[in-house]
C-alpha cells in the first residue's frame, strides 16, 4: 500500500475510547497501589521506654532491615510505653496492615497481658516476622551500694526484712517480675514490686539506689555495666551460663531451678499483602544474620536467636499454654 503521508482517521467512538485506555494505563503506573514498597518511611513501635534491651537492639537493627528490603528504605523507631508494653502492642496491632508499620514484640509481656486481664489485643492479631533475641533473666544489684553477693545472700537478708527488697522490674506479668515472684516462692521470702515502664528507667533506680534489686535480662545487664552503671549480677535463669556472661552462674547452680527468658522478635499487623509479608520476612532473616549486625549484637551482649515465623508461632503458643498453667495455679496479678 502507498503510503500518502497522512495519518488515518479516527472516529469519535474509537479516539474516546484509546484514551480511556490511555489514561487507565498511566494512572495504574502513578497509583500508589502500584508503587514499588516501600516508597515512603516504615515505622517499628518498640512498646518500651528509650535505652532499655528492646530499644537499643531496635536501632541496631533498622538500618539493616532497611538494606535488605532496598529502595533506599529507611526505619523510625517509635517509642510506645506503659502498661507493660500493652500500649505499644495494641498500637501495632491497630495499624494499618500495609508494611508501613511493623514492631518489636516482646514475650512474656505479650502473651501474659491478655491472660491477666482483658487486653486490647492478642499476639495471634499479628503477622510474625522472626524472633531475634531470646535473653535470659538475671537478678542483679548497686556494686557500690549493696552488700549482698549471691542469691544466698539475697534469700537470708529478704528473710530478715520481709518487704524490704524493693525489686524494679519492666511491669506486672513481665518476665522480671515473674521471676521475682518465682524467686519469693522457692526462697520463702516477701519483695516489693516496684514496676517501670522499660529496663532504661530499671536500671537509672538501681544506680540511684532507688531500688534494692534490678530484675532484668542479663543481655540488659552486661551492657550497662560496659557502659558504667555500677551493677554486678547474682545469677542468671537458664539452663547453663550465657554466652553472654559465662562468668556468671546460674540460678540452678545456686540452687534455685528458675528458668525465664524473654524473646524479643518482629511483628506487623495481621493481613499484610503476600508481597509485602514475603519481602519483609526475607529483609528480617537476611538482617539478624547479618555480619556486621551479629558483630554490633555481641558488642551489645544481646544474646541472638533467629526464629522464622513459622517457628515463632510455635514457640508462642506452647509458651502461652505453659503461662496459662502458671496462671490457674499462681496468678501473678497484683
């Protein structure tokens, strides 16, 4: 066909209708629906007070969650406490399942709130992404200030002094505070719970001499004491001397068979789209093992254990049931 050097023409029907394709086209490449996640800042809730563990190691590790998901992705860490972490977990639990909120989830806190009392949310309202901590409890006093050395030491002066041991803990239901209770029964004795809202302002009494006894992760310890605080810890509750404190015994060596721990791990809320979810399970696996995060976490004596969330959903459950059997038979509510 020779060509005429004009274009051919169009009807009105058939011009009206290419450009609705047209525009269908370009509003699909500019929709935000469609754009490639994430394209604008993620915040992680951490339900703790600025310094404690859960803080510290949530700023260590953003950056890295950000390299591994790409798109020059960049974390805020927002502090959300009180009420034991339940106001953090609610809030998390409450966001928009979009990608643009995740957070730390904390055990036992999470799963002992909703046993306690009626909570505003249930750790089965999550999309778990990996758990990435699991810290063993310690006790731990003022190395300038208190005399006492050793769990035998804390036992026989709590026995002299019923409810003179002030014990400050991360709140009611808290690992620390179920370990103080724990401690009371084997030992005989009576404490003072004194609840804070994170490890941060935990450790700002026991150096003050506000409290008498810190009740904290022995991960939490450590790093205080490498960073000045005057603390020495008594014991630590697992089942053999942590990697992170191999010159600390346990509270089975001294004769108290205690074990607590908290896991510290990664959550979004529930209904995440498939895309999303995938991306940022990978973008969580690949940043707790991380090189130059495993180094900062040892530096930071944060105790690493990487769960996948199948795993994790695992571990949460038969820990759930266990503290409901705790519950039926010592409650632990104030």
């Amino acid at each position: 066909m020779k060509s005429t050097g004009k274009f051919p023409r169009i009807s009105g029907g058939r011009r009206l209708a290419m450009a609705a394709v047209a525009l269908a086209v370009c509003g699909a490449a500019m929709s935000p629906a469609h754009a490639a996640y994430p394209d604008h800042p993620i915040n992680m809730i951490v339900a703790y007070g600025p310094g404690g563990g859960t803080d510290l190691i949530a700023r260590a590790l953003a950056p890295y969650i950000g390299k591994y998901l790409g798109n020059d992705a960049r974390i805020v860490v927002l502090n959300r406490p009180g009420a034991g972490g339940e106001i953090g977990f609610s809030e998390l639990t409450r966001a928009k399942p979009d990608g643009y909120t995740i957070g730390f989830i904390n055990t036992p806190n999470l799963l002992t709130i909703p046993i306690e009392r009626k909570a505003q949310y249930h750790w089965t309202d999550l999309d778990l992404l990996g758990n990435l901590i699991d810290d063993p409890d310690s006790f731990a006093v003022n190395s300038e200030k208190s005399d006492i050395k050793t769990l035998a030491d804390l036992a026989k002066y709590a026995k002299s002094h019923p409810g003179d041991v002030s014990v400050g803990t991360t709140g009611k239901g808290s690992d620390d505070h179920l370990a103080m209770l724990a401690f009371e029964r084997a030992a005989g004795v009576d404490m003072l719970h004194i609840p804070y809202k994170g490890a941060g302002p935990v450790r700002t009494a026991i150096a003050g001499g506000e409290i008498k006894l810190a009740a904290m992760n022995i991960g939490e310890v450590k790093a205080y004491m490498a960073g000045g605080t005057p603390m020495v810890p008594l014991g630590v509750m697992s089942e053999k001397r942590s990697d992170v404190a191999p010159d600390v015994p346990t509270f089975k060596e001294q004769g108290y068979d205690i074990i607590m721990s908290s896991l510290r791990g990664i959550g979004a809320p529930k209904g995440l789209p498939e895309d999303v979810r995938k991306k940022l399970v990978e973008a969580v696996q690949k940043a707790a093992n991380d090189p130059e995060f495993v180094k900062k976490a040892k530096e930071m004596f944060a105790p690493l254990r990487y769960l996948g969330p199948d795993q994790y959903a695992q571990e949460l459950k038969q820990n759930e049931a266990m503290f409901q059997q705790v519950w039926k038979a010592t409650p632990w509510s104030e």
